[in-house]
C-alpha cells in the first residue's frame, strides 16, 4: 500500500505542509489528511506545552463548529494537498518538530486514520536571520477568523497595541532592532513615507548617533489637479529636537518610492555594514495592515550599494541624473544567497506620444525569467500593469504550468474601457480569476454575507482612544485602513526547486516604478532556504483570500440562506488535483517534489 508523501515548506512564523497519496486517486472514501504535530500548542500563559496536538480544522462535515471554535483533523480531516500550521511562536524558533500525515478514509461518520500509509516528518523551525540575512513577513490580516478570534473587540489602547503587534509579526522588531544595532554608529535611509508613530519614530527620537533621511515631499500643483503629498512633514517635526538626524528633501521625481536603513560608520559608502529594505513602508500601516517583506542583510558590499544611492537622492538629482548608467550591480555573495541591486529610473523614459518603451532592463529581466520558468511562478501584487509582464505570466499558466496569484483589487472592467495596460491587466485577472480561482484578491466574510459558524471580518482597525478622525498634513481624514491590503511587489521563479529566483524590492514592475520613480529591484537566487520561506507565507496570504474571494463569488446577492463551508463525505473533495492537466494536478505533485515539465510561481 502506498505511503503518504510529504515535504515542509518552513518559515520562522508557520509551517506549510505539502502533501500526496498516490492510492487516494483509486479509492471513493478517501477523506483527506490528519496532522499530528510533536510538540503540541501552547495554552494560554502560563500553561505548559502540550506533548503534541492534532492540526486542526476550521470545517467539519456538517459544517463550522457553531461555537466558532475549530477542530481536530483526526476527526476532521483537511482536504487540501497544502497545509499549514500557523502557530509557530517566538519560543518555537531553532527548535525540532515532527508532523505524523495520515491518510483519513471512510465512512465519514467514523473517519479512520491509515497507521501504515502514514509520513512521519522532521523538521527544525528556521530564525528570522540565518546566513546573515532576516526574513520577516507581516500577518496583514484584520480581515480573518484568527484576527477577529483574538482582537474581534478591541476597547482599550492596550488591546490596539496588542493587535498591531500581532499584525506586524516581528517586522516591528526588525527595525527597531536595526535601529538599536546602529548605537555607537550610524544610519542612512531613504523613505517615501516615515510616520509610523508606534515603533520606528520613537526608536529614532531616542537614536543618539548621526543619522541621514531622505524624504518624499510633492507640492500640490496650481490647478489644484495635484493633490500633493506632505505626509512626511509631521515626521520632520516630531524629530527636530534630535539634532543628529537630518533630512533632505526629494521633489524631483515622480515620487521617491524607496523604503531602505543603512547602517553605516562616518557616513561613508566604504564603511557601510548593513541594509535593511523590502516592500514596507515606513508607516504603521505597511507594518501591520498590508502585506509586507522585510529583509535585513548584513553585507558591507550590499550596503554600500545602497548607501551610495541615499546619498546621491540627497542631493534632489533630476530623473535623468538617476537614471543615467541605471544596470544591475555586480553579483554578490551573502550567506547562502546569490543577489544583485537594480535602481530605477531608467533611461529614457517611455514616451507615449512616440511610442517609445524605454529603457526595461530592469523590468525585462524579471518578465525574461518567467519566461524561462522551469517548474513554477506565484505573484503577490499591489497593482498590475505592466503588459508584456503579464503576457509572460498568462502564457507560462496557458502552457500548463503551475501558477497563482495575489492582488490588491480585482474589478471588471468597463465594456467600453481602451485597451492599455492597465486594462489588459485587469480584464485578465478578473478572467483567470472566475474561471481558475488561480489569481485572487483581497476579500474578506463581511458581515450578513458570511458563512455559517464563521465571524464576520472588518478591514478596520482603529484605536478606541481616539474619538474624533485624525487628519493627514493636507487635511485629508485619514482615521481607517487605507484601500491597500496586498503591499508585496514578490516574484518567486522555481521557488520549490534547488535553482530559485525571487525580485524583491520597492519597484511595483510598472512604468512609473521603471521610468518616473526612485526604487530599489533586488535578485536573489539560488537560495532554496529564501524560496521556500517566501512559498509557505504566500501560500498561507493566498489561501486566505481565496476561501473569501470564492465565498462572495457563490453569494453575490449577499443572500447566504445559512450555507455554510463544509467537508466532502467522499473523494469528490480531490477530483481536480487527480485530473492530469488541472492547475490542482500540478500543484499536488509540485509541492511535494514530484517533477514536472512545466510549472510557474510568481509574487510581485
């Protein structure tokens, strides 16, 4: 008889578990797969860990737990080859686990667990940083059961804090920590937007060396069409008082887009030792809300790439000055990665009274490497726009290999819309998105359109303390969660494989962030380790939004009449990912390790 086969997919916050059982295709009872993991989860504080526990499951086959609580999968078995286990504490990291798969078969009434087929695999929980380099990825997720189990009635400004602090996972930590390791030395940063009043501001009003930011300001033009961007401005005199940090001011670009910390000696590139960078913001919300990476790497090479490019920004230079010699660095070693730096602008800039596309090299490299994908691409994206970008992912997933998506909005075009870009972006997502369920976008249970034993969600969060809407610098009230959720700008090329490339950076892979920004594009390759932290948080932000994207699919009319999620009491559950050809097929083989012709994952 067959075993079950299994991998793990292992970041510091959760494990994905992938996994397969070739003898599930021939038989009608098979139910899905029980998870025992060794140790167990914590209670409450203060009481001990148990000795192990069975992963659990949101669902059983009469639907939710009325109680809104979950369940054991040896009696509620997960049907689904991916799975994760998302409670993995701070505690939790550099130590060993061990998950028992097995597969669950009929009848449903009394599920039982197959001993003999059943994957007994270890693994050991990975640090924040490894090799030199931090990884941290934000949970961004107010609108999901675990957000509203925990946080549903936030009435105290403790409770707020408590949830922003959940939200942002560790990513809090990677600044200030940054910051604090910079004591005795020094720091250099580019920031579009710097007002996160929670952790980054009050580590620099306390940060005693000298310190550098360069800063997005944009006046609001005389037509009033404009509207400017001032956001920095309550930053610059909340810090005043420190007289060791400085600010200059970036107005000559479309708009300062980088979001980077160097720590650095004597303000000198040949002194630089570290960077931190990725697709957050500055901001409360970028650490918390919307969904963000953050690494730090400790290389003086890196560094100084980077350092040299705050200081050039310091100086206001116009587009042309930036772009000028825009190329991808030289290839550098950190740790167990391969990476290299690309700079936007590029030169010259795209001009659509003559047609003229611009520099790409930038851009073109990334579409250059989903084109050549092996095996798989994922994307998270804030925004789609970029058209042959998009050709080369609609063509990897028209070739029959495997691809999925994340995106912040997904709308249907209008009828009689132009075809630009943007449009071909959009109708095709929309498309993928009805008819595979492979490209989804932010959603979330609202309330009186949700299913049955399930929380509604808000994509809200404010501080009970404060009563009345605050305002931004230009006046605008600014008192809820901004309309972005998905922040990532990730593709992850061959992620499951030995020979990955993930981009990672500021640059949103458009027009504006190739010709009219200043932006940062990282490659990093051939670091499985990376690929396959980024592949498990994907997964888990994917699977998220997907469950509530296709639930308000089933429901438009917002009329639900009680339904509810529930389990398969046959096989049926798995018909897609046994049938050669399907997005489902090859994903289930993909993940576990099984080789494919053609598979593509990409996150942006």
């Amino acid at each position: 008889m067959a075993k079950v086969k299994a991998t793990t997919y292992l970041s510091p916050t959760l494990v994905l578990i992938a996994m397969d059982w070739d003898e599930g295709l021939d038989r009608h009872d098979f139910l899905g797969f029980a998870i025992k993991r060794t140790p167990g989860f914590r209670g409450k504080t203060g009481k001990p860990q148990a000795e192990s526990d069975w992963l659990p499951n949101r669902i059983g086959f009469n639907g939710a737990n009325p109680k809104g609580t979950d369940m054991p999968s040896n009696t509620n078995p997960i049907q689904h080859f991916q799975w994760w286990d998302a409670r993995i504490d701070t505690e939790d990291r550099g130590k060993n686990f061990t998950y028992e798969i097995f597969p669950v078969v009929g009848p449903w009434q009394t599920p039982q667990l197959l001993e003999e087929q059943k994957e007994t695999i270890a693994c050991l929980i990975p640090k924040v940083e490894e090799n030199g380099i931090g990884t941290y990825f934000n949970r961004a997720v107010v609108s999901s059961q675990a957000f509203s189990r925990e946080f549903g009635n936030i009435k105290t400004h403790a409770q707020y804090e408590q949830a922003l602090a959940w939200l942002s996972n560790g990513m809090n930590d990677a600044l200030t920590t940054f910051i604090a390791v910079a004591k005795g030395k020094g720091l250099a940063g580019a920031a579009y937007h710097l007002t996160d009043n929670e952790w980054t501001i009050p580590a620099l009003q306390d940060y005693k060396d000298p310190a550098s930011f360069v800063y997005f300001f944009k006046s609001p033009s005389a037509s009033g069409k404009q509207k400017g961007d001032s956001a920095n401005l309550p930053t610059l005199k909340t810090l005043k008082p420190n007289k060791n940090i400085t600010f200059d001011i970036r107005t000559k670009t479309s708009i300062m887009h980088d979001k980077f910390i160097v720590r650095v000696m004597n303000d000198n590139p040949d002194e630089a030792e570290a960077v931190l960078m990725g697709t957050a913001n500055f901001t409360t919300e970028g650490l918390t809300q919307q969904a963000n990476v953050i690494h730090t790497f400790e290389s003086p090479e890196l560094a100084s790439f980077y350092m040299k490019r705050q200081m050039l920004l310091r100086t206001d230079p116009t587009i042309g000055k930036t772009a000028a010699g825009a190329t991808w660095s030289k290839l550098i070693t950190v740790g167990d990665a391969t990476v290299r730096v690309f700079f936007p602008p590029e030169q010259p800039a795209a001009n659509k009274k003559n047609n003229a596309l611009g520099s790409r090299v930038s851009i073109d490299t990334v579409v250059h490497a989903v084109q050549n994908a092996k095996s798989s691409v994922f994307f998270s994206l804030f925004s789609v726009t970029d058209k042959q970008l998009l050709d080369a992912c609609k063509s990897v997933a028209d070739n029959g290999k495997l691809m999925r998506g994340l995106v912040n909005v997904v709308r249907e075009p209008k009828a009689d819309a132009k075809e630009d870009a943007t449009t071909v972006a959009a109708t095709w997502l929309f498309e993928r998105s009805q008819d595979d369920n492979m490209v989804v976008g932010h959603d979330d249970f609202r309330k009186g359109n949700l299913p049955n034993g399930f929380w509604w969600e808000s994509n809200t969060l404010t501080d009970p303390d404060k009563k009345s809407a605050k305002k931004s610098a230009d006046g605008k009230k600014n008192n809820s969660v901004p309309t972005v959720f998905v922040h990532q700008k990730i593709v992850i090329i061959d992620g499951e494989t030995e020979t990955p490339t993930i981009f990672v950076g500021s640059a949103n892979l458009s027009g504006n962030s190739t010709w009219n920004n200043d932006e940062n594009l990282l490659e990093i390759t051939n670091c499985a380790r990376l690929s396959r932290i980024y592949i498990a948080e994907f997964l888990r932000l994917y699977e998220q939004y997907r469950a509530r994207f296709s639930w308000n699919k089933r429901h438009p009319d917002g009329n639900t009449n009680n339904d509810t999620f529930s389990l398969t009491k046959d096989t049926s559950w798995a018909a897609k990912d046994y049938k050669a050809g399907t997005m489902e097929y090859n994903a289930r083989l993909a993940f576990v390790g099984t080789t494919l012709k053609n598979t593509c994952f990409m996150s942006v």
